[in-house]
C-alpha cells in the first residue's frame, strides 16, 4: 500500500516539525542547582528558575565559616523584614549548624 504525500504540504510540515521539537517539555528528574557559599558571596548555577519544575540544590561550603542558606518567597519593594520575619517566611533553609566550613 502505497502513501501518496501532497508535495505543496511538506514545506509546511517540516516547518510545523521543526517548531515542535524545540518545545521544551518538563525534565523527566529534578533539575540540579549547585550553590557554593563562601563569606561573601553565593554563587549559583542557575540565576532563574521555573513554575512548576522540581529542583535539588547541592550546597557546598567552600568558606572558612558556618553559613546558612534560605530559600524565601519574593518581599515587595523596599520592604524590610527582620531575621525572625525572613525565618517564618522561607519556602527552605539549611542552618547553619548544617553547613560547617568545607561541608556539602
């Protein structure tokens, strides 16, 4: 059996390919974020993140000191918020009891 194929519609096919496969899709695993914190400065490998994409964050202490990390939700423009507050507010946090000097 053979397929017969309009010709007049395959520009538009490969067009109508090409834009599919470059849809991103959902990862099939979570994505890897790899963190090092030093005294000052965090340094990320991914700067933006995704609705709706899961995530694993590798934080590796290359300091000389403790840190703690928190993951918190965004605060309005020019709001303050004290220590307590941030704590009560973060999505996620390592304290910093859990990320000695040298510790991942």
């Amino acid at each position: 059996m053979a397929v017969k194929i309009n010709l007049r519609l395959l520009p538009t096919m490969l067009v109508v390919f090409l834009i599919t496969a470059g849809c991103s899709t959902k990862p099939k695993g979570p994505v890897e974020v790899r963190i090092n914190a030093n005294e000052f400065s965090f340094e990320s490998s991914l700067r933006e993140f995704e609705t709706g994409v899961i995530y694993r964050f590798t934080v590796t202490n290359t300091g000389k000191l403790a840190h703690e990390i928190m993951i918190v939700p965004p605060t309005e423009s020019g709001m303050l918020m004290d220590m307590e507050q941030i704590d009560q507010t973060a999505l996620a946090m390592i304290p910093e009891d859990d990320l000695p000097a040298g510790a991942t």
